[in-house]
C-alpha cells in the first residue's frame, strides 16, 4: 500500500509541477504546431526519459543535498543562465520569421528532450523540495526501494501532463492563431520571466 501511495503522490506532483507554462510543456506545444503530434510525442519521451533521472537523484540523495545546500544553490544559478539564453535563443527564431509548416529537426525530437529536459536545472531541487516534505508529512516514504517508484511516477505523472499539451496543440492551432504564430515570442517571454522569478527568489525574496 505504501508503494502504491508513493507512485500516486509522486504522480501528482509531476503533473501539477509541470502544469504552468514551462520550457518542456511549451516546445513541446511548438513541436506539435511545427512538426506533428508523433514527433512532439517522442519530443516528450525524451524529456521525462531524463525526469525519471532527475527525480531519481534527487530522492535518491535527499539526505545528502539537504545537508549541502550549494549544490541546490549551484543548480538555481545555472537555471538562470540557462533561462536567459534559451529567451535570446527564442527571440532569435522569432526574428526570422520561420514559417508554422517548416519540417526542421524532425529527426531530432527523442534527442531535443533530452536536451532540454536536461537543461532544466531546477527539476532536481523541485522533487527534492517535495518529496522531503512528503516524507517529513508521514504521507510517503522514500527510502529503497520507494525511490525507484517515486521515479517512476514522477516520470508517468509529467508525460500525462505534457501529452495533455500536444493534445491540445492542434486545437490551439485551429482557434488561437495569435499563439500558433508568436510561439517563438511566447516562449522567449517565458523563459525571460523564468529568469526573473528565479533571481527574485534567489537574491531578493
């Protein structure tokens, strides 16, 4: 029953973790506008391929990062600089003006999430900061072997979510031209508002 509890928490913190725009869900959703819904889906196989990972160490040695809380401070500044280039790097494809049916990096999804699922630098830090609480909560435990199941639905609970946002793509391209055609804007913003956030949180708040 604990095992079960865990998988079913930790797929609920996936999911609504990754609910708000973000810079998987979103070129994920570019992807399935550009491309089409297969490759955007093994553009999701990619990236939770590496969340598994992720929510993997951080369970795995939560004990350990706790105690050191510069490399969880090392992963919030990487994830700034990594947030700010990714919005030069939209803004740039923004400027070129390519157009909504270009077939490019077609065979490069499985590859582009893993990418940019790795860069994601505060996806350890967020499982970290969940599952400590869970288990100091009494609501799941992450010793071994529960660390491999809450990887596990970590993994199933983020590619519920992102498949939601391919789904949903080809509405979107139907009824919401203005997102269809400014996706690389939307994301550039995104990701500089990302940038933001993080260095409020980390230097001011």
């Amino acid at each position: 029953m604990e095992f079960v509890q865990t998988f079913f928490l930790a797929v609920l913190i996936a999911f609504i973790g990754f609910v708000p725009p973000g810079m998987i869900n979103m070129t994920a959703l570019k992807r399935s506008l550009e491309l089409n819904r297969k490759e955007a889906t093994l553009f999701i196989l990619g990236a939770v391929a590496i969340i598994l990972i992720q929510a993997f160490l951080a369970v795995t040695f939560a004990k350990y990062l706790v105690g050191n809380p510069q490399i969880v401070a090392n992963l919030t500044y990487a994830a700034i600089i990594v947030f700010l280039l990714l919005s030069v790097l939209f803004f740039a494809q923004a400027r070129r003006k390519v157009t909504l049916k270009e077939k490019k990096n077609k065979r490069n999804s499985f590859m582009a999430g893993l990418t940019m699922a790795s860069m994601n630098m505060l996806a350890i830090p967020f499982f970290l900061g969940y599952s400590t609480l869970m288990e100091a909560e009494g609501w799941m435990n992450i010793e071994p072997p529960h660390n491999y199941v809450f990887s596990i639905g970590a993994m199933i609970g983020a590619f519920g979510l992102f498949f939601i946002y391919v789904l949903f793509a080809e509405f979107i391209q139907r009824r919401v031209q203005f997102v269809a055609k400014n996706i690389n804007y939307i994301l550039s913003l995104l990701f500089l508002v990302l940038a933001l956030i993080t260095i409020y949180n980390t230097y001011i708040k």
